[in-house]
C-alpha cells in the first residue's frame, strides 16, 4: 500500500536537517497586501528582519486553501497513494484542520485520508509528523500511529513569552486593555499551548528576565525525574537566546540545548521579539535526534 504523511508549513520541518518523506502544506503569509506562500517566497529568517525594520507592518496568515488542497488530493490520487495522513496545526487556532477534514471526504472509496489535530504548532507538530512518517515506512497502522501520536503530545510542553506585546494586540491574540495593562505595568505573560491546543495566557511576569526564569523553572518542576529533551525556540533575531541559554547552564546544567526556528506562522501571529522553551519527556519522539 503506497501511504504519505502531509504536516502544513507551521511544522518547521522546513527548518530541520531530517531525511523524512513528509509533504508540506504551505500556508500563505500576507504582508501588507501581498500574498507570499510560505517557505517558498518566505522563511523566518526573512520575515523576522522586516518585522524589525518595520514594527507597523500589517501581517497576517491564512491556511491553504479549499482548491489548494483539492488540487493536493488530486494529485496524490493519481500517484497512486492509498493512505494518507495529515497532520494539521491545532485546530483551536487555524481553520485548517477543518478544510482538510470536509475536502477528504470527496476522496471516500478512492483513498483513505485520516486527518490528525496535533493540537499543537511549530516543531512539536513537525515531531509528530515525523514520528508518522517512520512509523509509517515501518509498515505500522494506522491505530498504532495515532496511539503513539496521542502518547507523545500528552508528553511534552511548551510555552513562550515576548517582550513587545504590541504586535499580538494588533493582531488580536490579546485584547486591547489587557495589553495596555501589561505594557504599563512592564507584564510579560507566559503563552501556553493547553491540553486543547489553545495558546493561552496563562502566568503574568514582570520584565522578560524574570519571564525566561520562570518558563525554564516551570519546565525542571514538570519534568521532575522523568528523562527529559529540552530545546528553544526563536525567531533568527536572537534577542535572548543567549541569555537563555547562559540560564540553562549556569542554573540546570542543560548544556547545548538546541535552538529551532519559530514557524513563519507563529512569527506572523506573535511578533519577532520573543523566545520559547519545549520539553518532550518520557519517550521523545525520535526528531529529538536530528535537533541536538
């Protein structure tokens, strides 16, 4: 049976040195007008850079869309894949995930398309993708990719914080007068990715300082004595990857953590000033081996 795994471009797959055979989606980023399509006309990298040298740049993203992936269905019917799995950015915060799920059942009797909310974004998507892809060349099913996906996500954390709120208040990921009391009142909040796939405000901390010391003795008091993976997450700016990272040794003994792109979405939607922190514990997802 010929099978595929898809993941959208929020996956930062694009971003790791991994030999897999997943299929990106792209989203489209919209900058002032103009439409880019995701990794092929913009990275992170780049995206980062103008948000720097303009702060008022209007950004925005949308999923790919309804013919983009009738288009993709299309295709893979006439290659002759059987299985398809797509592996989608959380359904809480893109629309995705439902395209997918009402266009895959134009394909009933054709091909069998199994449409999986990761209820997560960035690399913890790309993880998960990845660790279907192999157990898919394992010959695995697809009950026993989906437990093990299930097993992975309800083992793993991650959170972020910014410095300038004010691009997530433009973009209306916070509202108006919380961002106008937090900026006063110098507040970083932790950003959480919840059980649902919700990215919530969920801990107010003066100063990033104080933020990135809590995010990382968050992350030792939720591990505990599990075997953990720890990595960052940046924007290619670097405003505090340094420091971070100088805190992980200095304080944990947590040395080389590796540091991966944000996906061009989440830079879209929250700015290029902040910085992120994951933890995988328990059985890590096999990625962690092309991120150290």
């Amino acid at each position: 049976m010929k099978r595929i795994v898809l993941s959208t471009s929020s996956s930062s797959l694009n971003y790791i040195n991994t030999p897999h055979t997943v299929r990106l989606v792209p989203f489209h980023v919209i900058i002032d007008g103009t439409d880019h399509l995701d990794i092929r006309d913009i990275d992170t990298a780049r995206l980062s850079q103008m948000l720097y040298d303009n702060p008022n740049l209007s950004v925005k993203t949308s999923p790919p869309t309804a013919d983009e992936i009738n288009a993709l269905f299309d295709e893979l019917y006439a290659e002759g894949y059987e299985e398809v799995l797509v592996c989608t950015i959380s359904s809480a915060i893109s629309k995705s995930h439902e395209i997918f799920n009402t266009l895959k059942t134009k394909f009933v009797g054709k091909m069998n398309i199994y449409v999986y909310d990761t209820k997560t974004l960035n690399i913890d998507e790309g993880a998960l993708a990845f660790e279907a892809d192999l157990m898919m060349q394992e010959g695995k099913s697809m009950l026993d990719i989906v437990n093990r996906l299930d097993e992975l996500r309800k083992n793993s954390l991650f959170m972020f914080t910014l410095s300038d709120l004010n691009f997530i208040i433009r973009n209306k990921k916070l509202s108006a007068p919380a961002g106008f009391i937090a900026n006063l009142f110098g507040i970083k909040p932790i950003m959480w990715v919840d059980e649902s796939g919700r990215v919530i405000p969920r801990d107010k901390v003066r100063k990033i300082e104080r933020s990135i010391n809590y995010m990382a003795e968050t992350a030792i008091a939720h591990i505990g004595n599990k075997d953990a993976f720890i990595y960052m997450v940046d924007t290619s700016m670097g405003f505090f990857t340094d420091d971070f990272k100088e805190l992980l040794a200095n304080e944990y003994g947590l040395r080389d953590v590796p540091v991966i792109p944000v996906s061009t979405v989440s830079l879209a939607n929250h700015g290029p000033t902040g910085v992120g922190l994951g933890v995988y514990y328990g059985k890590a997802p096999r990625i962690v081996k092309y991120l150290k």
